[in-house]
C-alpha cells in the first residue's frame, strides 16, 4: 500500500509584511478564500485507487487541475493545521512572528490556537487509519503544516518515505510513503 501526499498549488494572495492581531487573522481567512496561482503543471498520471483532498478550496482546485478526469472524496481531517494571531494587540508586527509564535503556542497546546498538537496527531492517526483500512493506494491532496504532521506519525509508524528531503514542503511537492508490513 502507498499513500502519496500532495501540497496544494501556490495560493495567488500576498501577505502583508507587517500586521495587528486583528490584521493577521483576517489576512489567514483570507488565505483560506483564495484561489491558485496559475498551474502550469501536466496532469499526474498516479495510479491511486482513490483521491482525497481537504475542504479547503486550495485542495479541491489542485486535485482539479492535477487529476482532471478523476474523482476525489473530501477529507475534513487532512484540512490545514488553523492558525491565528498569538495574542491580541493593535501593533503591527513582522508576518514572521505572527508565524512562529502561533505555531508555537500549537506546539504547547495554548488555549488561544484553535487546534493543539496532540488533536493534530490525532487527525493525522485517523487518516493513516482510513488508509490502511481499505488497504489500497491513495492520493492525499492536503497542506504543508498538516504534512509535516502527517510525515512524523507515518515515520513512527514505520512508513518508508521517499521525496521528503527538504525542511521545508514546497507546493505540489509529492511525498511517498510505503508500508511493507
């Protein structure tokens, strides 16, 4: 059984520099909204028995354009990893920090994410379940944080995984992961 993991395509929106709370979190609704940066990419040609993408219209556009002719199942659980602002203040700060102090505060389980990081390896878990369950090839169109998850409860689960060399997951980057057991 292989589960092959997708990106989505680049998301046509520029983020500002600099942002208040309010700023910030309005700007990731609006990263949720928007639609894909030209695909200039063939069609994949997998051999997956089924396609799943999130409910995030990024997943759904990619699997449109990457799969033309194929149907996919929306998966709630392979949705993005939610983020907001760490902390409520009219300061503009770099885009940076809103960053990596919100994903931080996933990281610990802080009150203020939405989601913490035990509910997201319960979601990648899940979805590696539902997999193995049917026990045949898929296609997972989903997002980078999400995947960064997802890659280190398949690694613990003893998945071989292959097209993951880089620290950080490019858009459209494809991802295998094989279990020989």
């Amino acid at each position: 059984m292989r589960i092959t993991i997708i990106r989505h395509g680049k998301v046509n929106m520029e983020w500002p520099k600099k942002c208040s709370s309010i700023d910030f979190d309005m700007a990731c609704a609006e990263y949720d909204r928007s639609d894909l940066e030209g695909i200039n990419i063939t069609p994949i040609c997998e051999d997956a028995d089924k396609i799943y993408v999130s409910t995030l219209p990024r997943s759904v556009h990619t699997a449109e354009i990457l799969f033309p002719n194929r149907k996919y199942y929306e998966m709630p659980e392979i949705g993005e990893v939610p983020l907001r602002s760490f902390m409520d203040t009219e300061k503009r700060l770099p885009l940076w920090m809103w960053n990596i102090l919100g994903r931080v505060q996933w990281y610990i389980g802080s009150s203020r994410q939405l989601e913490k990081r035990n509910s997201t390896i319960q979601r990648a878990n899940k979805v590696i379940d539902l997999c193995e369950s049917q026990n045949k090839d898929c296609i997972l169109v989903t997002h980078g944080f999400f995947m960064k998850t997802l890659i280190r409860v398949l690694k613990k689960r003893k998945y071989q995984l292959s097209g993951n060399n880089q620290f950080t997951i490019k858009n459209l980057q494809l991802i295998y992961a094989e279990n020989f057991y």
